[in-house]
C-alpha cells in the first residue's frame, strides 16, 4: 500500500466525491477514506437531485466538471422543471433519482478514477505539525502521510439517531458513526457544535393506496443537468400527492410531549427548511392539511419516501399518524422517521476557499460546515477540491463571487455570515438572481472549469461551438420588419403595432410577446437552436432589470479586487470602531467586498479601511 | 440604483464665497450639459478641464457659475467628473443641487466621492489622510445621528413602510422557493402590501416639503417697490428684542440678509433692497428682477405696498406674489392718501410689526410641521424619493413582469430606505417567509 498521498478526502458522500475527483482529475494522488463503500453517493434523505436553487448548483457544479449532474441524469427516473410559471432565473431542475442506481454509478466512477484511490475505513486523527496538516490515522492505526486533508464527515461525527425516546449512537440507516475524529477537531482548536436533522419514514409500495392520490407525472420536455448527458432521461415514476388532516394533527398535538423536539431529549438546532411535521403542527396551527408526495426511492425499488412526514416521534405515534392519512391507512413501514445529531464545525472558522483559519493544508465541505442538502455539500465538495489542489501546487486560491454562482453565494454566506441552523440554499439569497441562472451555468462558469484543468477538450469544444452559435444567432436579432409584416402575429396578440418596422430583438423586449410570436413573423427563427433562442429571449427581458444591479456589481467587483486576506493586521489601522476591528479579526475577510457584507462592519468602517489599504500601498 | 452622484464639495455650513458642486458618474456629463449654458462655448464642443464661465438655469433661477468637466479616468473619482463653481450661499448652491437630482443625479452617501475615488485608484497619500478623519464624523456617525433625529412620527413611518417591503418580499419568495409546498397564490396579496408601502412612503415625502423651514429656517422675502420702507422694515424686525440674530454664513449676494428666530422658528429675510443707490430706471428694471428671484425662493412674501403710491405702480410686483404664500403689509399709512388692503404697519415706528410676523408664522404652521414631524435630511428625502419610486416601478410592472423581477425593485427600494436606517434587510426576508408560511420538507 502506498503511504504517502498528495490530500486525504475524509467521507464519501456528496462533499467528499466532488472533492476527491477535482483533486485526482488535476493530477492529484488523492486519497478517499469511507466509513463504508457501501455508502458512496448515499443519499440518506429524499431521494431527488436539484429543486429550487439546488438544481443551480448541480448545473455549476457540471459547467465546473464536477461529476455530480452526470451522475444524476443516468440515475433519474423522473424529471421536473419547477416554477416554469415564473421566469428563467428561477425555472429550477428537480429530478426523482434511484438511490440505488446513483450510488453504484458514483462507486465505480471514484474507483476507476486515475490517480484516485478509495479505502474503507475510519480516520480517527488528523495528524499535524503545529497547525499544518502532515497525515492522518487510521481506526487500524495506519498513518498515511498527506500535506492536505478535506474533511467531508456529513452527518457521520458521533451522530446519534432519535426515535422517540430511544436513542442510539449511530450514522444514518444503519450506518455507523465516526467515534473519534470530533474530538481530534475539538483538541486542535476548531469550533466544533451540535446541529440536528431527520427524515420520515419509509413504506412499501404495496401497501399504499395511490388511487385515492394525485399523480404527479414528469415533465414532457426534458433537460438534463449535465451538458455531457447525450442520451435521454429516464422519465416514467409517478409520484403521488396526498394530504394530512385534523385527524392527523390531533394524534401529534395528543402525542407532543412525547416528541423529542419538546420534550428536550433533542436540544441541538435544526433546519426551519426541513421542518418535521410535529413543528409544522406547533407552528402553523391554523393550517388544516399539509401536503403528503410519496416519492419511489429507486425504479425497481419498493420502498416509497413520505416526503413531508419528518418526524423523530415515538414509533407507535408514527404508526398511528401515518394510517390518518388518505392512501396510507394500511401502509407498511418500512423504516421508521428518526431525527440525527451530528457534530458539525461552525462555519465562520472557514475562509472562502474553504480552508479552515489559522491551519495549513486543511479543508472542509458539505454538511460538517453546518449545510444541509446534497447539491449545497458537492458544491462545496468541489470548491474545497479545487483550493485544496491549487494550495498544493501553490497557485492563487479559486474563490466564486456572488453574482458568478450560487455555489459562490452559499460559501460566501456561510463564512462571512454564518449560519445557526443547517443552512439551505434558497433562490432569494442570491441577490443577482437574474443573472445567476440554471440555463446558463455552463455561459457562467466552463470557461472557468477549464483554466481549472477539470472541462476536457471535447466538453470545451462542445461549449465553445455553442457561444459561437449563440453570438451568431444574437447578430440575426438585428433583422427587421414592417409594420405590414408583423401585422397578423401582433394583433392575435392585441398588441399595438409599430410605426415604422421593429427588430427581432424589440420583439423580444416586449413583455407581451415572445419567441413564439417572432418564429411566426420570420420563419427562420424556427430553425434556430430554441434553447438559445428562448435564452437570449429571457437576457433581453431581464435587460432593464439586470441594468438596475449593475453599479453594485461592478462595486462589488472592484472591491474585490482590493485584498485584505488572513494576515491583515486591524490593530494597525486608525479610527476603526472596536466592533468591526473584533469582527474584521475574526473572519479575516480576504478582501474589501467579503468585509463589507460581515454583520457588525459598516460602510464608515470600509471607507477606514480603504484609506488603510491606499496608505499602505504608497 | 442610480450610479451619478452630485455632492457639494465645498462646506456648507462655512461661510465661503464659492461653492462647488460636484457630480460623478456616466451621466454626469449630459447632466450637467442640461442644466448649463455657455454663451461664449456651446457645451458639446468644451475642453476637458477648462473652465466655462455660463449660466445654470433652473425652473425658478438663473445664476450665473463655473464649470469644468474632468473626463474619466482624469478625474478626483476616476469617473467622468463635473464641477459646478458657483457663488457662495446656502440658498444658491442648494438649488442648484436640487436641480441636478431632478436632472437625475443622487446626493452622494458620506464618503462615496471618496470611496469611488478609491475604487477607481485615484485617492492619494494626502487626501487618504485628510478623509479619514471626515469620515469617523461623518459618515457612520451621520448616519445614525441624522436618523436618530427624526421624529418618532417619521421613524415610525420609515419602519412601516421597511417591514411593508419585507413582507411582499417574503411572500413573493416564498413562492419562488417553495414553489409545491406553498398552495397558496400569493402574488394578489403581495400587491396590497407593496401599494400600502407605497402610500406610508408617499405621505413621508409629502411630510418633507416642511423639511427646509426646519432646517435651514423659513425663507422670508420682503417686497415692495422702491423705497416703500423695505430696509426700514427689516431694521424693525430686527431691532425688536425678541430672538437671536445671526448672520447668515456665506452669502456674499445680499439675497440673505439676516435672520431671526421667532417661536423657535428661524426666519432668514431675503432682502430685496441695496439697490437704491443706481439710477432709476436701472433700479426698477433691477428690482423687479431680484424681487422676482427672492419670491420665487422664499417660503412666505411679505409685499409692502407704499401708501403713498398709486396702485397701478404697484400692480406688476403684485402679480409675483401669485401661488405664493403671501401677507400684504401696507407702510406708510399714517402719511399716505391711498387706501389698500393689508396690515397697516408703520416701519419706522415698528409699530404692528409684531402682528406682521405673527401673520407670517401662521402661513408657515398651517403646513402642520410641528405634529407631523418633518424629514429634514436632503439624503433622506432622496432615498426616499428613490425608494418610492422603485416601488412605483414594481407595482407598474406587477401583471407584466415575473415574480423575482418584482422583487429586484422592492429589494432596491428597501436598499434606498436601508441608506437612512444603516440597514440591511436580506436574512429578514427568509426570517419572515418561514415565520409566515408553512414550508419546506
């Protein structure tokens, strides 16, 4: 066995994937340790890629090359785009995945990665000299001798599993904990907490009712994820809709201080983003129903997911809360609702490379940086391989800034403001949201994946044919027509007409009108690519709007590019308030924009700095 | 949120005999061409930094300045830079900086000239040291103090109008987030909460038309024709023991002659006269026109008509007073044949003075300042001008316009009423969506 790697990947989940391949993908002796192989890619929660927000990530985390999309799109057994009622920056993808499926693709994708290599096993200590990382050791008591190490432990740190009043020290499903690594974390002096999730329960599929349900079928038109994904998606699950009711509520009321959440077995913070259904009966009491989809974890799979029914009450009040609900009278558990503890790191030890402060050469992704969700993990998987991989080749760290991803809003959030619940990420947190959208990730960020080393020639050619097309079709918009030419389509539309003749590209501007009205005015607009057409279409609707946010983008730009970085000394600086000097200490913003969004910094305190800053310079 | 910034270089509150306006930005330059024009040099072909000598002409005045234009990247801020020179004097530099906001430039925050300046690379080692002592008086520190000083009648109607913006915000997110789990539509709802945003904010504004009177104190021009006691008027006002005296600093145009406060309401008494000892005709011409430029400034006109003049002479400076809130005061009555309509005061005596001012104050009071508390900050005004007018911009896009385009206006607008309260309110909004709405899995 080889005892010397270039960086240790601790935890095969979502994180630990992403950042293990970027390493490995840029020639990087990388080394992933798993509780469990059987645990690769395990999806422990709901068994879907993407959502609001999160179907962004998977698109970056592709326009990168990460691996996350691909993978998702073979897996898939149903597929919806969401919000198709709002405009383009906020269509998001959602796909039902087999669980199975993804795990066994995922496995085989780290196991025949060169440079890769995979070890089940526990790591038990990160060895370091002083604050850098030299190795870590193993449950065995194997040391294996690293320069950088990613920690990516999910929900595996001396997690405890609550089901009612029984509680067991255990990862999710069976799966066992890491015993020993938090306390290794804690000893070297990072901030380590307690936070909370859970998931409901499991049933099987014969046993439900789903005639008495709504269906929810996929989508007609597919988009895939991945720009790699040639072959089409699998789309034939259905879903299923059901509701609770009074009947429902008054056995979890009845049942409450048996819940673990009010009963203070459960003292640890969890997510108002996946609220179990005993919070949403406590916090919404006026609500007569909440909605119920029952989701197949998998094809050929007969355990369904009740999506909406966290819960970490006893097992005999899940028993009798579930057969309340309409279809699922005589549904058979399968697997009981249980809430999880885990240790976690607080998040604002972290820099936005997410390289933890004050260390060398360590790293930290996903859910042990106080996250919750898969997509939100393997996006910070990947950035953490990257920053890992260019410290180890000692080049300039590889930071997003907000309005160039969401990946880039999400870590910027969590080490700049922190986060006291398992953080989500959610449209509304990205304040470029028009420009930040899921269909063009890959405009946004390939050019970026390939200065990385991580897009191949043909990925890239395959991109570059596509701008090229693009700039082509945006020339053609210039194309012109009389009034008497758009006549029949404009007033089918009741839209008033021009005077003297319009561009395609006023067409589009119109609210009122669209690339449909347009493919009728000219025909050649109908042997176009559409999906360039209609997203040309969305860049000219959003103009006016994108135009309102420019001057605090390019603010935000500049400041950017004014660096402070981890050894910037505040005690220096002259008439900084006390607060913002213990602020600006602590996180160690690594410039003037990631200062000036820290809660407690103001922008008097900014303008001090930047006279600092110009001091300094001369 | 508008890029082009104009701020007064110079201080203020200083007495100076010049003052420069200074506006930064793309569109400083067609700006400033709107408002400025030169007789000798048709703006489009000037030099960049020369200096033009021409008039700025706004809706009410014409005065004439300086002006010089600094392109980018040549310039204090790196970006193209104008600078209006003109004369001394609160009321004069405050118009003209009033009317390039109405031309479409914002008042600069505190520090902004100097932070683009930064940005761009342009501060050097000496302004760096000069600046960082403004700054820890002013910008923070004016912030909050600027806001502090408010009433509790208009915080309060800030706050409203804040939490209005969150809630619409929050309601239409929450949609766009949980675009399954929430069943219920939103959008109809959000609308009455921006429209209820709108009129808290519109009724701010309104409340600010008082703003100046508080701050700056209640502009007063005395007219008459010549020689119907003006001067001998104002020495009367003056001379009453009654208030404080203050010059006011840095008019050097005699528009601003003395204030008084009365009531705890300072009165500045634009005086009209200085100009009786050039010929007559010249004098009348003259007159009429400064007369005319006092009036049209001044928050109250106290037209003193001459008792012992015929009427008609009087009839053209009568016609000024028109829309203006104004008192007759008629002088010389105890001499004179004519019989007129007003306050019959004597000047010289200072008799019935008293009930003059006390005219002149009620016309001020009916504004209902002292109840409603009034915005007396010219940044607070203007953010919330902004403010409401991104508002207006979402609900009139409201049916046409998806969800998170609505939303960029209403979060900008918040964003303006955020540069009075030193607020931001992005978490609020995701606090509010889950404290509302039952949502996530």
């Amino acid at each position: 066995m080889i005892k010397e790697f270039d960086a240790v990947v601790i935890g095969g989940g979502h994180a630990g994937i992403e950042a293990a391949l970027s390493l490995a993908r840029t020639g990087h002796e990388t080394l992933i340790v798993t509780l469990t192989l059987n645990a690769i890619g395990f999806m422990p929660c709901n068994p879907n890629v993407g959502g609001t927000a999160k179907g962004h990530i998977v698109k970056e985390i592709d326009a990168l090359g990460g691996e996350m999309g691909r993978i998702a799109d073979m897996a898939t057994i149903q597929t919806r785009m969401l919000n198709l009622g709002n405009g383009a920056a906020v269509h998001s993808l959602r796909n039902q995945v087999d669980k199975d499926r993804y795990h066994a693709l995922m496995k085989e994708v780290l196991i025949k990665q060169d440079k890769l290599h995979v070890l089940e096993g526990e790591i038990e200590e990160v060895l370091f000299d002083g604050k850098k990382v030299v190795g870590v050791k193993t449950m065995l008591g194997d040391i294996y001798r690293t320069r950088a190490v990613v920690l990516c432990t999910g929900v595996y740190l001396k997690s405890r599993i609550i089901i009612g009043d029984y509680t067991k020290d255990s990862g999710p499903q069976g799966y066992s904990r890491a015993e020993k690594l938090s306390d290794c974390l804690i000893n070297a002096g990072l901030p380590v907490r307690r936070f909370k999730t859970g998931t409901p329960m499991r049933v099987k599929r014969q046993t439900v009712d789903f005639g008495v349900m709504v269906p929810q079928y996929g989508d007609e038109n597919i988009y895939p994820f991945s720009e790699f994904t040639e072959k089409k998606v699998e789309n034939d699950a259905v879903c299923y809709l059901t509701y609770t009711n009074p009947e429902t509520h008054k056995i979890i009321l009845d049942n409450i201080d048996r819940s673990p959440l009010y009963n203070g077995i459960i003292t640890s913070v969890g997510p108002r983003y996946c609220p179990s259904i005993e919070t949403k009966i406590v916090r919404f009491k006026d609500k007569d129903r909440h909605q119920i989809f029952i989701e197949p974890e998998g094809k050929d799979n007969d355990e369904m997911y009740v999506q909406g029914l966290s819960t970490s009450l006893p097992f005999d009040v899940q028993e009798k809360m579930l057969h309340s609900i309409k279809g699922l009278e005589k549904a058979e558990i399968l697997r009981y609702g249980y809430a999880i503890e885990y240790d976690c790191l607080n998040c604002e030890c972290l820099l936005p490379t997410l390289a933890v402060k004050n260390f060398v050469g360590l790293y930290s992704a996903g859910q042990i940086n106080g996250s919750s969700g898969y997509e939100e993990a393997a996006g910070q998987g990947l950035i953490a391989g990257i920053n890992c991989g260019l410290f180890l080749d000692n080049k300039e760290p590889f930071v997003l800034r907000r309005d160039e991803a969401y990946i880039g809003v999400l870590i910027d959030d969590l080490c700049t403001k922190g986060t006291e619940e398992p953080y989500r990420m959610m449209t509304s947190r990205a304040e470029y949201r028009l420009l930040l959208r899921q269909d063009n990730a890959d405009f946004r960020l390939t050019e970026k994946g390939r200065e990385l080393g991580l897009v191949d020639d043909e990925r890239y050619e395959k991109f570059l044919a596509k701008k090229r097309e693009k700039e082509t079709l945006d020339k053609e918009l210039e194309r012109r027509y009389s009034p008497e030419k758009c006549k029949d389509a404009f007033e089918k539309m009741n839209e008033p007409l021009p005077k003297s003749g319009i561009s395609a590209r006023e067409i589009l501007r119109r609210s009122t009108l669209n690339c449909d009205v347009l493919k009728e005015i000219d025909e050649y607009f109908t042997t176009v690519n559409q999906f360039l057409l209609s997203q040309l279409e969305t860049e000219i609707k959003y103009e006016g709007y994108i135009k309102k946010q420019e001057q605090s983008i390019k603010e935000m730009r500049k400041m950017e590019e004014r660096i402070l970085g981890e050894n910037f000394n505040y005690d220096e600086v002259d008439g900084l308030r006390l607060e913002a000097r213990q602020k600006l200490s602590e996180t160690k913003p690594l410039n003037l924009s990631q200062a000036s969004r820290i809660s407690g910094v103001n922008p008097a305190d900014i303008v001090v700095l930047m006279v600092h800053l110009q001091k300094k310079g001369k | 949120m508008n890029n082009t910034i104009v701020g007064v270089a110079t201080c203020l509150g200083a007495p100076s005999g010049i003052n420069i306006i200074r506006i930064s930005g793309e569109d400083s330059f067609p700006i400033v061409k709107s408002v400025f024009y030169s007789k000798a040099t048709a703006t489009d072909i000037w030099e960049y930094n020369k200096m033009y000598l021409g008039t700025v002409t706004g809706e009410d005045f014409k005065e004439r300045a300086f002006c010089v234009l600094y392109k980018a990247p040549k310039s204090y801020t790196g970006e193209d830079v104008a600078e209006i020179h003109c004369h001394g004097g609160s009321g004069v530099t405050k118009a003209i900086f009033n009317l390039l906001i109405n031309k479409g430039a914002r008042p600069s925050e505190a520090g902004e000239f100097t932070k683009r300046a930064f940005l761009n690379g342009k501060l050097t080692l000496s302004e760096a040291e000069g600046v960082a002592d403004m700054i820890n008086a002013e910008t923070a520190g004016q912030v909050r103090n600027a806001y502090k000083l408010m009433s509790g009648e208009l915080t309060k109607g800030i706050e409203e109008t804040e939490l209005a913006l969150i809630e619409a915000a929050a309601m239409l997110e929450a949609k766009l987030d949980y675009p399954e789990e929430l069943e219920e539509e939103t959008k109809p709802a959000a609308y009455k909460v921006l429209v209820k945003a709108k009129a808290i904010c519109d009724e701010l504004i309104r409340s600010s038309a008082g703003t100046k009177i508080l701050k700056n104190g209640a502009d007063i021009a005395i007219v008459g024709i010549p020689n119907a006691g003006k001067s001998t008027l104002l020495n009367a006002i003056l001379k009453e023991d009654r208030a404080i005296v203050t010059p006011i600093a840095g008019t050097t145009r005699d528009v601003i002659k003395e204030s008084v406060e009365i009531k705890g309401i300072k009165l500045n008494f634009l005086d009209t006269a200085g100009i009786r000892d050039s010929g007559y005709d010249e004098i009348e011409k003259i007159g009429i026109e400064k007369s005319r430029t006092a009036v049209k400034t001044a928050d109250v006109v106290i037209f003193l008509s001459d008792a012992t003049v015929d009427g008609e002479k009087e009839k053209d400076l009568l016609s000024l007073l028109d829309g203006k809130k104004s008192v007759i005061a008629v002088n010389k009555s105890d001499i004179g044949k004519y019989e007129k309509d007003g306050i019959k005061i004597c000047a010289k005596t200072g008799e019935n003075v008293d009930k003059l001012l006390e005219k002149v104050i009620g016309l001020l009071d009916n504004d209902g300042m002292y109840e409603k508390g009034i915005i007396t900050n010219e940044r607070h005004i203007a953010a919330l001008k902004e403010c409401v007018g991104l508002i207006n911009d979402a609900i009139a896009a409201y049916e046409i316009m998806p969800s998170e385009c609505i939303a960029v206006d209403i979060y900008a607008a918040s964003s303006a009423l955020g540069r009075i309260t030193g607020k931001s309110v992005g978490d609020d909004v995701i606090d509010e969506i889950f404290s509302r709405f039952c949502v996530g899995k």
